[in-house]
C-alpha cells in the first residue's frame, strides 16, 4: 500500500465514500472543496505547522519525477506532534 492507499483507506473506512485513490486526485478534491491552505515549510518548528489538527492532510511534490497536474508525490495524514509530559 502506498501513500495515497493509505489515506484512501482511513478515509473510506471513516465513512468518506467520494475519496479519489491518487494523491494529487486527493488534493484537487480538498481545493475543490475549500479546505486547502497552500505551505512551503518543512521545518517541524515552522509556524506552518502551528495551525494543523490531527486528521489533516498533508501533500508534497519533488519526491520523485512525474507527469502529474499538480505534480503531487506524497501524501500523509497529520497526526500530530509528539507531546511530552511536564516534570513535576
């Protein structure tokens, strides 16, 4: 299973039926929906990063050559960062 099955597969199975199975499909149906919010950062600590919740989904291009409109390459479901408990 690649990126994009897998996000294809948490989606459908949480009851999201229209999912395309290709990432950069995925992407045009966020834009088509207007759930999109364009990032270049890839630093952790970018204030990018500030405003994802878990569940998001998060694409990229350049991670390999193709001949795609938008060339999207990856695709991931943003978990969240890990958290670590305060000392006492």
């Amino acid at each position: 299973m690649d990126c994009s099955g897998f996000v294809y597969f948490v989606l459908k199975q949480n009851g999201i039926d229209d999912v395309p199975r290709d990432s950069s499909e995925q992407l045009h149906l966020a834009e088509t929906n207007g759930q999109i919010r364009a990032g270049c950062e890839s630093r952790e600590d970018s204030f990018e990063f500030d405003n994802l919740k878990p569940g998001d989904l998060l694409f990229w291009t350049g991670t390999y050559s193709i001949q795609r409109d938008p060339p999207i390459t990856h695709a991931m479901i943003y978990l969240g960062r890990e958290k670590k408990p305060a000392c006492a």
